[in-house]
C-alpha cells in the first residue's frame, strides 16, 4: 500500500469519482480540503456499496454495516470488497470499482487524521449510512415493476437531512475548528442555514431525478401528497399526469428554493476574508437555483429528457462568483442574477448540479 501521504486517493481518485463537486472541493483551503475531501470519499464509498443492485440486499446491508463499523473504529479487522467492485453493473464508472478496492487506504488516512476531525468525519458518516441502509430497506426489496414512495413530508425531511443536511452541519464544523470562530448565536444561525443548504441541493436532486428514481422502484415525493392529488407513485411513470402531479411538484420546488436561499444567507455571512470557502458554498447553490428554474418548464416526468445546467452556465456562475467577489452588492445580488435567464447560457449541455 503507497503511503497515505504520497497516496492518488485523495487527488486523482477523487476528481474521478466527485465529477463536478471537484470543483468545489479544488477550492477549499488546504487545511480543510483534505478531511472534507476523505469524508466525501468515504460517503461515496457507502453509497456505491447502497447502490450495487446486482448484490442482494441483504449483502449490501452487511457491506455498509461492515464499513459502517470500520469507520467508527470499532473493526480492526480489514474489508475487501472485491466481489462488490465486480458486480458493478456495465455503466458504472470504473473509478468507482477502484474506490471499492482501496477503502482501507481511505480507512488508513481517516486514520492519519488530527483527533477532531477523525472525530466529525465519523459523526457525519454515521448519519449518512444510516439514512443509505434506511434508502435500502425502503426500497431495496421491492417486486420488479412496483414504486413505493415515503409516507410523508416528515419523512423526506428526515432523508434530505441524513444524507445531505447533515452535510452542511459537518462542513460548517470543519469550518468552525479550522478556519475562523463567530460567537454562540452565529454559530447556531450558521448551523441551521448549513443544514438547509445541504437539504436544499439533496432536494434538487430529487426533483430532478424523479424519472431515473422511479425507474428503480422509489419516488421520494410523499405518499399522502400524492394521493391528495389522485395519484400513487407509480401514475408518476407516465408522463402524461405531469400536470396532476403539479401542486405537489411545485411545492416541493418551493420548499427547495426556500432552502437554497438559506444556503446563499449561509454563503454571505460567512467572514469576507474566506474567499475560498465563499466560492466553494456560492457555486452549489448558484447552480442548484439555476437547475430549480429549469425544472420549473416542465417536462420533469419524461424518462427521455435530462433537465441540467450546460456548460455554458457551469461556467458563467464561475466567472460572475469570482468577478463580482470584491463587491460586496454586486456578490449579495448574485442568487437573484441566477435566477434570471440573462447571460446564463443555453438549456442545454451536459453538466449538473449534483456532486
């Protein structure tokens, strides 16, 4: 095994399987960027092993417990998921099969870490496992061609929570420990905004990937929202009851935009001096509030169409954060310019907000 020091993991294993999120994690400070960056690649690493559906679900379950335990210490004894990183299915990425072969190096550089962020990196990846083997026995042993949906909105907050919104919770304590201080009643404002910042883009995320999830059994829209309007979750698979599915859609689309002006509130209060991290936040919600316009056209439940950002607007939000960064009004307008059609590129392309 290289050592952890001189090892690719954390350079260009995880620009392989971060795709877009990249960029962000390329930003961070270095004294933040590799904890934050390991976290990512261990949470991702959890999700592949979630997502293997060529394994049992059973398998899938004792694999994330098994790393699940490794991650907090409580395993000494090493993991090899080589049969896992095999069955992944003929599309997935092969950086991903890599990841699952080398997670003791990951364990190893969790392992290398100072006290504290050993500590917050197992805090957040308890959470995160615990909503993927929730995720899994959810959904995970559905029969071929049925769709179950979470019962309610209680239920979905609970999920955008676990797996991301605890995300935002962990990266404003990395921030906290590492970068700058604020006292008692900002650090609970900048928790709460974290925490919605993350929920925000998860919710992205879901609504546009409606087609694809159902496609695999899950809708993450509640049940009871759904038969409200006549529905059950597998009416959403045809297209043609976009339009009755619309009241629950769009206020679901609300709450997500609600959320994501947390995350630019979250994004503006932080010190003007941390540049990198004010770009590293602006660039997630700039492109998720952009994603949300997108999905507002319409056409959310075609299986055919892939509504994202092009790259013509991935890079325009880059070059509007960083120019108007020294203007204080001029960076404050930036979630209200996103919003807009103007100088943001085409509807097409092939970049997405997602990490």
């Amino acid at each position: 095994m290289a050592a952890v020091g001189s090892s690719d993991l954390l350079t260009n294993l995880l620009r392989d399987v971060s795709r877009s999120f990249y960029l962000t994690l390329r930003v961070l400070p270095g004294g933040i960027g590799r904890p934050i960056g390991l976290a990512y690649l261990l949470a991702r690493a959890t999700d592949t092993l979630a997502d293997t559906a060529l394994i049992p679900v059973s398998e899938r379950l004792a694999a994330l417990d098994a790393l699940r335990a490794r991650i907090r210490g409580d395993r000494r004894e090493p993991l090899d998921f080589t049969r896992i990183a095999e069955a992944q299915e003929a599309g997935a990425s092969p950086a991903e099969r890599r990841m699952l072969l080398r997670i003791e190096e990951a364990i190893a550089a969790l392992e290398s870490m100072e006290k504290g962020d050993i500590g917050r990196i197992r805090e957040v990846l308890e959470v995160i496992t615990g909503g993927q083997e929730l995720d899994l026995q959810r959904f995970g042993s559905l029969p071929r061609g049925q769709v179950a949906a979470l019962p309610d909105a209680a239920a979905l907050d609970d999920y955008t929570y676990r797996v991301a919104g605890c995300v935002g919770e962990f990266w404003t304590r990395m921030c906290l420990a590492h970068l700058f201080t604020v006292d008692a009643a900002s650090e609970q404002r900048l928790l709460r905004d974290g925490i919605r910042f993350g929920q925000g883009l998860q919710l992205v995320n879901i609504l546009r990937d409606l087609p694809k999830d159902l496609a695999q059994g899950r809708c993450y829209l509640p049940s009871d929202e759904l038969a409200a309007a006549g529905l059950g979750p597998g009416d959403l698979r045809d297209p043609a009851n976009e339009s009755r599915m619309g009241p629950v859609y769009r206020r679901w689309l609300a709450r997500a935009d609600a959320h994501l002006d947390a995350g630019w509130a979250y994004t503006t209060s932080l010190p003007r001096a941390q540049v990198r991290m004010r770009l590293a936040c602006a660039w997630p919600v700039l492109l998720g509030i952009r994603t949300l316009a997108k999905l507002r056209g319409g056409g959310v439940l075609d299986p055919s169409r892939r509504i994202k950002v092009s790259r013509a607007e991935v890079k325009a939000v880059l070059w509007h954060s960083v120019v108007r960064l020294p203007f204080g009004g001029c960076w404050d307008g930036l979630a209200t310019w996103a919003r807009s059609t103007r100088g943001t590129g085409s509807n097409g392309g092939t970049s997405s907000t997602s990490p």
